[in-house]
C-alpha cells in the first residue's frame, strides 16, 4: 500500500468542485485578523457549505476521521480536482474555503502566508520539516501552551524520487500501552524543545512542558516530539519515558504517500505526523521540481475542540 488506505481517503464529488469552481472567484480572499481567518470571511465561506448537501456529507466524514477519540485522528482529502481545475491560486482558495468548514485557518507563523510553502532544501538540517531527511514523529508547535488544533498539509509536489512517506500514529493508545511509572514522568514539567518566535494564535510559551498535561482529548495535547530526544540526558528516567512513548508510536505507525492534491488534516490532540527520508539523489533534482507542500493549521471552533 503506498497511498493512504481508502478508510482515511475523503474524495470530492464532481458537484462539490463545481459548486467551490463557480463561488471561489466572488468569495472574500482569506484576510486574517490576529493570525485567524477573519469572522466575516468565515461565515462567508460557511454561507457556501451551509447551501450544499455534498459539501455537508464531506464535513461530516471529514469531522467524524478527525473526532473520533477512539479513531487514529487524521484524513486525507483528495483536492487534487480544484488545483487541477483551477489552477494553484484558485484551487489554493478553494482549498481554504473547504478547511474552514472544519476549523478557523489559522497561520501561527507571523512572517509566513497562511498556507506555509514547504518545499525541500538539501543545505539545512534534514530533520526539519523543508529537510530532506527523516523528520521524526512530533505534533506541530508543540511548547505553546496553545498549539493549533489540526495541522493541514497539501501535497503540490510529490518527491520526484518516489520517496518522503508520510507517518502519523494515535497518541493516546501509544500512552496508554506505557507503565505507569513512565507516564508520572511525562507528566512532569521537565521537558524543551527549540525556541519560540514570532507566532500568534498558539498561546503562550511551554517551557518546560508536560508531555502528559493530564487533560482529555478534546481538550488536551499529548505534548509530544521525538526531535528533541538528540538534546536529552540519556541517563534521565524523563528521557527514557519519551523514548517509550517513541517505540510505541513508532510500532503503531502509519505510513503512506501523499499523491498530488492529497491534503492530510491531522487532530493533533489525537495523533502524530512525521515523514520519511526523500529519495536518494535529490542534488540532481532542481530545485523547482523537488517535493513541494503547503502548510496550515486550524483552531478549532469551541464546540468540537
Ligand atoms: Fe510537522
């Protein structure tokens, strides 16, 4: 198998493109305010969804992959047809409309757009998320006290190479198969990861943060990345907790790739996401038609944190 398993693949009827093709170009551009989509273009947007019985279904099975506390907390939309269609900028706009019905966009990265280009660069570290590397399983701003609810990723440019499989495994099972001594240890304010600027919309600064905050899915996070391990005392219980945690998510992983126009949506209350190594030989490949996604998160609204 190396797309993602049908049971997470949420296509887009025929109508639905339609429908998104014949609005996107008299809806508001996604002007945001505070980091957020801006409340009227929102509810603009929602005038959209609120109209279509298709765009209805999609929302819900969309809410139901994401939601489900005892579900693996991650879907795969299949919006290949509005960039196709609509080209990049419109099929873009259309993409935000369709991720606003599940959360409010939200960019964290004050000096970035709201959609994040991803792309692949050899000369930085390889385990960062524009790294050719493997990128180790983590949720996504993860010392706020606030980090995004979901964490969205739109495959422009699949790895030229073949290569760059997407990981995502469920936190909350990998915690419970720990003792419960290694879970008072994550539950501990004794962890750090990396610095912490310019973002808005995440809260505050973790540091140091529980991986363990003690809350329930909907509400709390499983503070988890296994890129700060490198930086831990190998001789501390509180690093042999996480690298616990990190044998049972790694034997639970999923692993699949992202085709052209695949949009993963990650809850990241429930579930991790990482990345393989891209395929060998990327130095041959230009630049341009390396790997290429782009990058959101979304707050959720407050009823179905
Ligand atoms: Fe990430």
């Amino acid at each position: 198998m190396t797309t993602a398993p049908s049971t997470f693949r949420v296509p887009l009827p025929d109508t639905l493109v339609d429908l998104l093709g014949k609005r996107v170009i008299d809806l508001p551009a996604p002007e945001l305010e505070l980091g957020l989509l801006r409340e009227d273009v929102r509810a603009a947007y929602d005038r959209v969804r609120a109209q279509s019985p298709e765009a209805q279904v999609v929302v819900r099975r969309c809410r139901d992959l994401l939601n489900d506390p005892d579900g693996d907390g991650f879907a795969v939309l299949e919006v290949g047809p509005l960039l196709d269609h609509y080209g990049l900028d419109e099929g873009q706009k259309a993409a935000t409309i369709l991720l606003s019905w599940l959360g409010r966009p939200l960019r964290a990265f004050d000096k970035w757009p709201l959609w994040k280009p991803l792309g692949t660069n050899l000369t930085i570290d390889p385990m960062r998320a524009t790294g050719s590397g493997y990128n180790p399983l983590h949720i996504d701003v993860v010392n706020a006290t606030e980090p995004p609810d979901y964490s969205a990723l739109l495959c422009v440019r699949p790895d030229p190479r073949g290569e760059g499989y997407s990981l995502v495994s469920q936190l909350r099972r990998a915690v419970d198969r720990l003792s419960e001594s290694e879970r008072a240890f994550l539950a501990e304010e004794a962890y750090h990861d990396g610095a912490f600027y310019d973002l808005t919309g995440v809260g505050k600064e973790y540091d140091p943060f529980p991986v363990l905050d003690g809350l329930s899915a909907s509400e709390g996070f499983v503070r988890f990345t296994a890129k700060m391990l490198p930086d831990m005392d190998l001789h501390d219980p509180h690093t042999s907790a996480v690298r616990a945690l990190e044998r049972e998510l790694i034997a639970e992983q999923k692993k699949f790739l992202l085709g052209f126009g695949d949009l993963i949506v990650v809850n990241q209350h429930l579930c991790v996401h990482g990345r393989e190594p891209l395929g060998g030989g990327q130095e041959e490949v230009p630049e341009e038609r390396r790997r290429l996604l782009w990058q959101m998160f979304l707050r959720a609204a407050k009823a179905d944190a």
